[in-house]
C-alpha cells in the first residue's frame, strides 16, 4: 500500500513537552500533526494541576546553564500568548544539619554560571518569611539558598496555551487518539493509529510514561520507573502569610525531600508534596485515590515547618516517570534519525518550552548541540538498573 507523506513532523504525547514541541515545530513553519491517547487536558499523565517550581538552583552547572534557556523558552511563549507563564517568588533552599543533599553542589554551581544568591541561616529565614516562625523545623542551625529568580509556571493552563498556539500556527492536534505503533520506512516514519496510517518526515516521542510502549516497536527500551505522586491542598483559615510576595518557594533538601508553593492557582489553600514519595505503579491500571501514609508524612512536616492548625488536605495524583540517573533524555534515536525522543525524569516541567524548541531542532535536521550530550540515549548511567539512591539530588 503506497502512503503519501501528510506533515512534516508528527508529535505523539501531548503533554508539557509533547504541546511545546507541536508549538515550536508549527513556529519554525514546519507542518505539525499531534496525537494525544486521552482527552485534552486529562489528569492522567504529569502536566495537569495549577504549578510547577522554576528554578535557576540546581546541583550542577550544566542544569543551572540550562535553565537560563528555560526562562527564555517560556517568555517566548507569553510574548506570543500574551499570557503569563512565569510567576517570580523567590524560592529558598533548606538545608538542615547533615542534609542528604550537599549544598555545595548548589552553591559550587551557581557560582560556576554566576548566578546570584545568597546563603542564609534559620534565623534570617524566619525574618525575611515569618510564616517559618509558626514551626520548629527552621532553627538557627538550618541554612538556605535564596535564589530570587526562583518561580512558578502553570502546568495544565501552559499546556493548554502551547496546544493553542500550535494550532493557531497550522498544527493538526488529535486527542482520544491512542498510537498503536511507530514504524520507520526508508527515511520517513509511519504513525499507526485505529484511524489509519500518518506518513510524516519525522517523530518526536513525548509519551513520559508510556514511551518504552512505543520504543518497542524499534527494539529499543529505555529503564523508567513510573511513581504514582500527589500533591496536598491544605486550607488555612489565614492564607495572607502564604501568598506570593510573602512566602518562597521551598524545598526541604533532605530525605525525605519535600517542597512547597505560596498560594497559587487554587486560591483557598497551600499546596505542599513529597518528591519521589510514591509507589510505583502501571500508568494505564493505577488509581486516582490519596494515599493516605504520604498525606500524613506531608501533613505531619508541614506542621512542624510553619505550624498552625491546618485541616485535612485536597490531595491529587500525577505521575513521575524516573530515569536511572534522573537526568532528561533528549536525543535522536540510535539508527533512527527521523525519531527523537525526550523524557523529562519528573522535573521536566520548568523546561518545557525549552524542550520544545531543543525537539524542533532535532526534528528539523539541525546539528546536536553540546548541551544536549549529557541526555543522549546512548549514555550509559541511563541503561543502570534503577537506583533510587541516585534520585536524591
């Protein structure tokens, strides 16, 4: 049966990632196909709720460089949307005596970009942000990297304006429309899906937990663990501590990790979690309930970090879909050129637009720039059994 090529580029996973490649592909002029297996903005993958941290504080100068690309990626997408994708909150570090993590990694690499910041004790923190005065956790001992570019962007609104500006610059975008199979034919590749067969100049795989289904077919496999995570709303009978201006960003930087958000999105209460916390699970059988021992964690350590009388919590779930190393993968595939993939290793989403600017490159022929070697497919630390070990970063 012959098939004539349809578009130039297909998109198979419409999430974060997935809807900003569709965007930045339609925004090089690139004739865009889409398919997404659930309805849009569904709740079953990783890119729903209101927000997601954005941050230039990471533990190596590579990830600190990069995410100066991230904040450019996504101002690129509210000069077009006229829409704000970033929200500046400052956002503190905590490290509490003997830490899990080791701050020098973050100091050492932010210094090594020229990033500023400032590293700050438990005393200062509770002045500058009295609401971590109302716990025990913050005690003089406890040290904190202030970074003031740290931020917010909205995870299932920004989704939503990158599929709309994609479709807005040509983009064909199909949802409820599961792909069966992936199949490379000389220099071009066939979408199966149950309408029929999508000829197209090139791939770009943004399925997150769902990829290996597709890779399958090429004889590839990558080693993923998928968690089922939640978050936690907890309403507050007085939220002005906790808004924004008044209350960072944080992130408890030991093991258990667990992070936090001023009030955004959901304007009734303050939304916490515990990173890498869940259980794994199948994407396709898990459930949607709470778990009740991770609410009880959070819940017990949000008590102890700001206090007060917080009531039981809203909670939600997603998926974290974790590689061996924890690092992204962003690569053409091995003997398949014309199909790129990317997984964004559970904290992906900050990057988003700028995976979809670095996938449109990759789709469209340009050369692999260096940023990008430390996620090739071929990296050995992402073939390793998985590690949980190796998370904890």
């Amino acid at each position: 049966m012959t098939v004539a090529r349809t578009a130039d580029a297909a998109v198979i996973g419409l999430g974060g990632l997935g809807s900003a490649a569709a965007y930045w592909l339609a925004r090089r002029g690139a004739s865009v196909v889409g398919f997404e297996q659930f309805e849009q903005g569904h709740l079953r993958g990783a890119s729903h709720d209101h927000s997601r941290i954005i941050r230039r504080s990471y533990h190596t100068p590579e990830y600190v460089r990069l995410a100066a690309g991230a904040y450019d990626a996504w101002r690129a997408v509210e000069a077009e949307s006229r829409q704000r994708m970033i929200t500046i909150t400052g956002g503190v570090d905590l490290f509490p005596p003997g830490a899990a993590i080791d701050h020098r990694t973050y100091t050492s690499s932010l210094d090594a970009e020229g990033v500023p910041y400032e590293w700050i004790d438990g005393a200062e923190i509770r002045r500058r942000w009295p609401a971590f005065a109302g716990g025990d956790l913050v005690t003089d001992d406890v040290m904190g990297v202030y970074s003031p570019q740290t931020g917010i962007v909205p995870a299932g609104p920004g989704t939503r304006v990158m599929q709309d500006l994609a479709v807005g610059r040509g983009a064909t975008l199909h949802f409820a429309t599961p792909v069966r199979a992936i199949r490379p034919v000389g220099g071009e590749v066939d979408v199966v899906t149950d309408e029929g067969v999508t000829r197209v100049g090139s791939v770009v795989v943004t399925a997150d937990a769902w990829t290996n289904r597709l890779l399958a077919d090429l004889d590839l496999r990558i080693p993923l663990a998928v968690l089922k995570e939640q978050v936690s709303y907890f309403p507050q009978a007085e939220l002005h501590p906790f808004g924004v201006g008044r209350f960072p960003v944080w992130i408890w930087m030991d093991d258990p990790s667990f992070y936090g958000f001023p009030v955004f999105g959901d304007l009734t209460a303050v939304k916490g979690a515990e990173d890498c916390g869940g259980r794994e699970t199948d994407p396709d059988t898990r459930t949607f309930d709470a778990d009740h021992e991770m609410e009880g964690r959070l819940g017990a350590f949000m008590q102890r970090l700001v206090g007060g009388g917080w009531a039981a919590p809203r909670t939600t779930t997603c998926l974290y879909t974790l590689t061996s190393d924890r690092d992204f993968v962003l690569d053409r595939l091995p003997g398949y050129p014309q199909v790129s993939v990317a997984l964004g290793a559970a904290h992906g989403f900050k990057f988003a637009s700028w995976f979809g600017r670095s996938l449109a490159g990759l789709a469209c022929g340009d050369p692999v720039g260096a940023e990008l070697a430390p996620f090739a497919f071929t990296r050995e630390s992402l073939h390793r059994p998985i590690d949980r070990a190796a998370w904890m970063v």
